[in-house]
C-alpha cells in the first residue's frame, strides 16, 4: 500500500511540477453555463487557486503558458449526492477515488452520509498533498424512529451518536438539546444536514429553524417513509429533496407512473418550484434498483422549472452516467445539464459567487475540453485538462 500510495504521489507531483506556479490558460473559448454563451480566444490568469484575470487573447503564447487553442472551457464539475468518505477509508482508497474523480472532471462533492474520521484524514492528506482531491462538502445525516442502523451504516455512515451521524429522537429532546447537537456538527465543518427517515412534518417544522438559524443547509429525503410525505417536505423549509423515486407515494420497483399518480405529482413538483426547493434526481441509482418511473418524475419536474442536480449516490465516479440519463430519458437540454453539474450544485452549498463558475475571483476549478459540451454533452468526458483550486491535477496525454 505505501508503495502504490507513493506511486501515486509521483504521479500527481510530476503534473503539478510541469505547471508550478501561477498558471496562464490561453486562448480558450470559455462558456458561460448561466446563460449558454461563449466567448472565444480568452485568456485566464490564475493565482493562489483563485481566477484573477480574464480577457480576451492578443499577441502570441508566451512562455509558461498553457496553450488552450480551440478547446473549451467550463467550471469543474460538482457531484451532488455521494458518500464519498465511505469509500476513502484509508490512504490508498482515498489516493485511488480522488484520481478517478478528478480524471471524470469532479473537483466538488456533496457527501451526504459517511464517517467525519474519513473526512478529516483524507482532508489531512490533501493539505499534505499526499494526493489531489475533490473538495467535500459534508452533511449530518439524523435518522429517528425505530430504525435500525444496518452494519454497513455503523461501520461507515450511519452511527447512533456522533456529531456527524445520530439516531436522534425529536419528540423526547427539548430544543436546548436539538441546538446543542446542531452546534457539534458546526464545530466539525458539516455543511448541512441530511434527515434520513421517519421524521414527521411536526419534528421537522422543529427541526429546521433551528439548523438554519446556525447558518446550515437542510437537504433530506424526498419522502420520510413512515414520517412526512413528498408534498409535506416540499413544504417544510428543506433546501434539496434527495431521490425523484421516492416522490411518489408508491415507490416500488416498476418502469412508470400510473395517469392517476400525476395530479399528486404536479401538487408536489409545483410546491417544489414556488419554495426553491431543488431535486437531487440519482437517476442511475434508479435505473440500478429498478424506480425507472423516475424518469418520469424528473421529466416533469423540470418542465415544471425545479431546479435538477447532478447527483448519483453510487460507488465510484458515476456523473457522466448520469448525465446521459438525464439527457435521453428527461429533456434535459445540455445547457441545462451543465447547470445542474456546476452551479446548480454551487447554489444548494451556498457557493454560488465561487464555485460553478468561470468569472474573475472563483475558485480556479476548471475543465479543459477538447469539444464542445452544448452540442454534444459526452464533451464532459473528453477533458484535457482538469484544473483543481488552481493546480494542475489531471493532463489527459492523449488528448493533445
């Protein structure tokens, strides 16, 4: 393992040392995912993991410039529903995810459920710069009732009482106790909290102020199984509504809604839209378990205007996956993918103004295509270069 961990450091070291320093992408054709447009030949002057300069190219490439003629130029992409930290769960496992992830174009995550431990030790490596890694942005994720934390959870994610995972109780805590507890996962970088299951409206309306009085996102489960239904939580304060299989009331494996399911559906979706809440779809973890009906729910919710994300809730790197099923099963445009992958993701982490775009003063996350996303998205796959807080982390060599 330590040779092999080493190996990869080399790896790494070996592309940072050919562009150490600030760094000067030229003449690239970068593309604005707000709005579409693209404005060609610019310049990007990067320093200290920040964009510092844009403008459009004049003269000739000059020395220690990257040349990015004719290739295009988009934020890097944001995985929006993994359990990343599950996976790293030491140092060869993190080295191993963080280049697959890198290699995909994913320089940010959301981690929705896994052990803080995981987070802090590959969050240690990076500073070392053992390797190069996406930035995990991590939630903790409550569950109540009367479930039962299955093996895998208490070894990984899902543990009885810690700040960054509870089986905590709402009706039996007062509100000086939920604090409390919402203060422990402050104090160790949580970024929002996941409530899992079994919550009902009631404890949620209880819940939620108080996590967003301290400043943290409220993302949980679509439904909460024996807790609030779809259209209760659309309506109670949540940010991100996890799984489109789980909005409607039957979710049982099967291939689509039945006409009668849609009125409900719309209810929800409608709900959705007026309180700005945004759907965390994983549609290929649909297509794994067999929900294909949730094409259908994602569909609809964005002909009705919610906001989709990029999101997959599977092992390994899977966004290019999901992006695929989300364009031939949704009618999801690839302008309106890119959105869902970079600032649709910086918005639900409250991050809007630094990551998922490509403007003077974001964090220098950036993907060099070789092709053009907006008329074929498979280009998110064809990157030539993966730029990662202003350090080249991936050089695709075959792609000169």
């Amino acid at each position: 393992m330590t040779k092999l961990l080493s190996f990869l450091f080399l790896a790494f070291l070996c592309v940072q040392m050919l562009f150490a320093g600030d760094l000067v992408l030229y003449n690239g054709n970068i593309i604005d995912v707000r709005t579409g447009k693209i404005a060609y030949n610019q310049t990007i002057h990067i320093k200290d993991g920040r964009i510092t300069k844009i403008s459009t190219s004049k003269g000739k490439l000059r020395q220690g410039q990257i040349d990015v003629t004719g290739k295009f130029i988009v934020p890097g992409l944001i995985d929006s529903h993994t359990h990343y930290s599950n996976f790293c769960i030491d140092s060869v496992g993190a080295a191993n995810m963080s280049q697959l992830y890198l290699k995909n174009g994913v320089t940010t995550v959301r981690d929705l459920g896994g052990n803080y431990l995981y987070i802090k030790e590959y969050n240690r490596l990076r500073a070392e710069r053992a390797f190069y890694g996406p930035d995990i942005f991590y939630s903790s994720i409550w569950a109540t009732g009367d479930f039962l934390m299955p093996e895998y959870h208490s070894a990984g994610s899902l543990q009885k009482d810690t700040p960054w995972s509870r089986k905590f109780s709402v009706k039996d805590s007062t509100d000086a106790a939920i604090e409390r507890a919402v203060i422990e996962a402050k104090e160790i970088g949580a970024s929002g909290f996941k409530l899992y299951i079994h919550y009902t409206r009631d404890e949620l309306d209880r819940l939620i102020p108080i996590i967003r009085k301290h400043g943290l996102s409220v993302w949980a489960h679509s439904a909460q199984v024996t807790g609030a239904d779809a259209l209760q939580t659309a309506t109670s304060g949540v940010q991100v509504m996890s799984h489109a299989y789980m909005i409607p009331k039957n979710y049982y494996p099967r291939k689509s809604l039945a006409d009668s399911e849609y009125s409900y559906l719309a209810e929800i979706l409608d709900s959705m839209k007026a309180h700005g809440v945004y759907l965390d779809a994983t549609l290929a973890l649909s297509h794994q378990s067999g929900t294909l009906f949730a094409s259908d729910v994602i569909k609809e919710a964005h002909r009705r205007g919610v906001k989709v994300l990029v999101g997959t809730d599977l092992p390994d790197c899977q966004i290019h996956k999901e992006t695929a099923l989300l364009s031939s099963e949704c009618g999801m445009s690839n302008l309106d993918l890119l959105q869902s992958a970079t600032i649709y993701g910086a918005e639900v982490l409250g991050r809007q103004s630094s990551l998922g775009i490509i403007t003077k003063g974001a964090e220098a996350d950036i993907l060099v295509l070789n092709s053009n996303p907006l008329e074929d998205i498979s280009a998110l796959k064809d990157i030539f270069y993966t730029i990662s807080n202003g350090s080249v982390v991936y050089v695709n060599n075959f792609a000169q």
